[in-house]
C-alpha cells in the first residue's frame, strides 16, 4: 500500500458531498444560521457554541515521531508521540468520513512576513469554523489565490469521534501534528482554538530551525515613533487587553515571529477572552465584537440579544475571533521593527512580585525559561489557593523544540539589540489571592505607558531583595504607594513569607534547566536569605 505519507498535501483528494471553497464571510454566517451552528447577537456578530470542548486539550495533543521529528523534537508531557502507520489509517478514516458530508475549504496565510509565511489550506464540516478561519489567519488577495500552493493542510472535523482502541488516540477527540505529511488532524472536538495552536505549534517547529526565526507566545504592538514592544504572558496574563492600547498600533495579539530585521505577526486575526469585558475598559475590543466577528459559549441577557458578558455558566473561556483589522488602530501589515522594549505579563496570584520592575539581562532569562504565572485552584472545602505554574517561554504547551532552543534565540537576540525587558504582574496586589485585589487595568496600563515613553528612566529605584529586580519609586498617574508590593501587604511579615515561598517554587521548577544556564542567567536567579 502507498503510504498516504508520500502524497503531497495539496494532492489530497477530499471528496464529499458537497465542497464551498473560500466562502465570504457573509456566505458563512447564512451557511451557519441555516446549519443551526449558531445566532446572531444584537451587534450582528455570529454567536456559537464549542460544545463539549469549551477549552484546548493539551493532554490529546500529538506530534508523528518520524525520521523528521525523533531526534529533534522534545518528546515528554507537552509533545505525545504518534506513529506514522496510525496517523494513517486515521487519516483515511477520516477521508471517507467526509465522503457524505458538505465541507467548507478555505485558502489562508500564517505569517505575515511573506518570507516567512505559510500557506494553508483549511477543510472544515462546520461553517462557523470557517469563518473563524477566515478571521484568525491571514487573508490571502485574490491575486495571492490565483497560483496557492499549499504548505499545510488542517482537517477539522469536530463530528468525528476517534476509537482510542483501534485508532491509537486518548479519548475520542485529538488534534495530531504530522510535521511529514505536513497536516493538522482535528476530531472530536469542536473548540476552533485547536487550529489557531496546531498551526502555531507547526511555526514553533520550523521558524527556528530552518530560519533562524524566533517563534514567540506574545502580543505586539508599535508606538508612534516606530519604536516596538512585545509582551509574553500566559492565558488570561493580559497579552490581548494590553496590547489593545489607543496611543499605539497593534501588530498582534497572541502569536509572532522575531526575524533579523522584523517582528510579525503568524494571524490577521485576535481571539479575545470576552469574561466580564466592558465598553468601559476595553473599548477596542468591546467595538470589535460586530457583524464578520464570533462569539464563543456566551449567553444572552434574558429576554434579548445582547451578550451577558458576565455569564459564565458554560465556560470561564468565553471569546470572540474578529479579523485584526477590526481594531481601529492595527498595523498593515502587521510587521514591526525589532522590539525595543519586552514585557513578561504575569498573573501572581501570590501577589509578592511588583505590578512593574525591571529586569537586568541575567534575569530576564532567567524569567522567559521559568515563564512564571499563577491560577487560583479550588480546594475540597471551597477554598481557593493559588497555585504556581510554571511553562517555559511563556507558551511550553505550543512548543515542539526543547525551550532551551527558544530561550538561546531570545539570548542572542536581547544581547544583540539594546532591549528593556520588564515583569509586570497583573495578578494580586495587597495580598496573595483571598486578602488582596487584582491590580486596576487602569494602573497597569499607566505603568506600561510610563515604561514605554521614557518616563520610568528618569525615576529612582529599589531593587527587591529576594527577586533582584529593580522597582521603580514613582510612576507618573499612578499612586507611589503600590509600587512596591511589600508596602500594600499589612502583614509585612506574611509578605515576606510568601515571597520566600514563592522563590522556592523559582529555585526547585529552575533546575531542570541548569545546565542550561549560564553565569549571566543563574545570577538572575532569585537569592533566599
Ligand atoms: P490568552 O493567551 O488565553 O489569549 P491573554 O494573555 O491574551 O490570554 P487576556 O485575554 O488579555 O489574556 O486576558 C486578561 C484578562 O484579565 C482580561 O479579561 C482583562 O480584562 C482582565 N484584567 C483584569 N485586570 C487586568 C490587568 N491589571 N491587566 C491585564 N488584564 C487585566
Ligand atoms: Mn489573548
């Protein structure tokens, strides 16, 4: 038998009932209407639900360990492996499976460098999936239509349920990377984030290897001068609420590649977490959710079509997917320069690390390898306790290569270019979770602005005396008294205990990389007394 391994991508012949290639965004929505897959919300944006799947799945997340991928990829809990013989079959499982049904095939870029780019092409059953598509990676233009030649096929098929016996699967729903075959493989689940990170998994694999690009889980955005900032963080860190700023133009908002001379961004689209969103407090993104934009597992207020933004009665998740350009002041394309300021985003939930610092070289890699941030886990009494996570580079579940490849690119590229790097913590403050608050958007955004223009250069600092970085004394628009963390605890000494506590967790999650680390990065290292 041929394996299915040898044909090209674009030679997969998907046969089905009935095939809508590159559909408008307004076909989609009749499609989708019509197909029951979803409504429509008072702003026009298209309203669907993800079903059992309201989130990724990382534990059915898997690469084909091949001759390409064996001794290059970093196998163990982010990257499970798969073999060739089963991808196969289930493949052809899934090739017939669509014989009788109506599919949806798009064309569409990741990259906006067109060096770097690659081409897609997206088989979807659903329409809204689709149109998420659509939304989320690039649009080609017609003339970019005319010769496509695909580099990367998704098949998306959320009604079809694997056999974990016979197909090799955890459960029945998976999404497989076949770095070979060049295919994103996707049943079972229907949460249309599964093709946002497949494809940024692929980027992850062959940005820094065969270009020397750096692939990185962050948000982007250009001041006037031209001058670019990036921001890693975790879900829910901020990328997206920041890197929506009035004063500057957004390049992206979750995925981006640092080339020699550019940073761009892998989408055209952002996908927003919608959980008690605000026109308020975040205008951009509130304007954003309108005719051509989706809305993921969110309810109405009774009795009309207006989205309760405060409902989370299916998902903590709830999100929307619109096209970049929505964003009233978004870059086109969507490239900037080298970045001249970094920022880590945090969530302490610990609420030990100041909301902004600054980091010396030594710590700033020191921090991208921890990727530090925190959630607040339900205990059997009802209690909630923060709990430390910890995902190398900011994104360790997006990363097929070992993190130590990204964080050595980052390395050279910090020492090669003058670049700030900052830690804000956008988690707790006054208290670890329970006691304090959440810092005010409003301070943190202050205290960007007043990084980003120069302000921050000419104050007064103080170095924290477990975690080295330096604190600045005041901060223009924002109130002196919360900038040093220990100072809006009333328990100075809980402080301090917490804040050994946490750089504990630091030191025992650092040493799986200490071979790793040189001088410069260990002297990052937080200093118990
Ligand atoms: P993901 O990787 O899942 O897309 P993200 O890093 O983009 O996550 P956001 O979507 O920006 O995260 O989520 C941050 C959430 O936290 C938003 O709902 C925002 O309103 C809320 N928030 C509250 N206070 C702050 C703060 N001080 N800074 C940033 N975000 C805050
Ligand atoms: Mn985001």
């Amino acid at each position: 038998m041929e394996l299915l391994t040898e044909i090209a991508p674009t030679k997969l012949a998907i046969k089905a009932k009935q095939v809508f290639h590159n559909l408008s965004p307004a076909e989609l929505i009749e499609a989708a209407l019509q197909n029951g897959e979803g409504v429509l919300t008072d702003t026009g944006a298209l309203m669907c639900d993800t079903g059992k799947f309201t989130g990724r799945s990382p534990k059915d997340k898997f690469l084909v360990c091949d001759d390409k991928t064996e001794n290059t990829v970093w196998w163990g809990d982010v990257n499970f492996k798969f073999s060739p013989e089963k991808f196969d079959a289930l493949l052809y499982k899934m090739l017939v499976f669509l014989e009788d049904k109506r599919i949806y095939v798009r064309q569409a870029f990741a990259g906006a460098n067109p060096d770097y780019r690659l081409s897609l092409e997206i088989i979807n059953t659903q329409a809204w999936h689709n149109l998420f598509c659509n939304n989320m990676f690039i649009r080609p233009s017609q003339d970019d239509l005319v010769n496509f030649s695909t580099d990367f096929t998704i098949i998306c098929v959320p009604e079809f349920e694997a056999d974990p016996a016979v197909d090799g699967t955890r459960q029945a729903n998976f999404t497989i990377v076949d770095m070979s075959r060049r295919i994103l493989l996707i049943g079972g689940t229907g949460y249309a984030g599964e093709m946002k990170k497949g494809i940024f998994t692929v980027l992850n694999y062959l940005l820094p290897q065969e270009n020397g690009v750096l692939s990185m889980h962050c948000s982007a955005n250009i001041g006037e001068q031209g001058d670019t900032a990036i921001f890693f963080g975790l879900s829910g860190t901020g990328k997206t609420t920041l890197s929506a700023d009035p004063n500057r133009g957004l390049i992206g908002d979750d995925e981006h590649g640092w080339s020699e001379t550019s940073v761009f961004n892998f989408e055209g689209g952002c996908y927003a977490k919608v959980i008690d969103l605000s026109r308020e407090k975040e205008p951009e993104i509130f304007d954003a959710i309108r005719y051509g934009s989706i809305v993921e597992n969110t309810r109405f207020i009774e009795g009309t079509r207006t989205v309760d933004y405060h409902n989370n009665s299916v998902t903590e998740n709830t999100r929307t997917a619109y096209p970049i350009h929505y964003i009233p002041n978004a870059v086109e394309p969507s490239v900037g320069g080298i970045p001249k300021n970094i920022f880590f985003l945090t969530y302490d939930a610990f609420g030990v690390l100041p909301p902004i610092s600054k980091l010396t070289v030594g710590q700033a890699m020191y921090h991208f390898i921890s990727g530090y941030t925190s959630k607040v886990a339900g205990t059997e009494m009802g209690i909630k306790e923060p709990q430390a996570t910890f995902s190398a580079c900011f994104g360790a579940a997006f990363l097929p290569l070992h993190p130590t490849k990204y964080a050595a690119l980052l390395g050279e590229k910090i020492h090669q270019n003058k670049v700030n790097v900052w830690l804000i913590n956008t988690g707790m403050t006054g208290g670890s979770y329970g006691v304090g608050n959440r810092m005010k958007l409003s301070n943190t955004r202050a205290m960007i602005t007043a990084a980003l223009n120069g302000d921050l250069n000419k104050v007064a600092y103080t170095k924290h005396p477990i975690f080295g970085m330096m604190i600045p004394e005041h901060c223009p628009y924002v109130v002196s008294d919360i900038l040093n963390p220990r100072n809006t605890w009333a328990d100075k000494e809980a402080y301090d205990a917490t804040a050994t506590k946490l750089a504990d967790m630091f030191k025992y999650n650092f040493e799986k990389y200490a071979d790793f680390a040189d001088e410069e990065i260990l002297a990052g290292s937080p200093v118990i007394n």
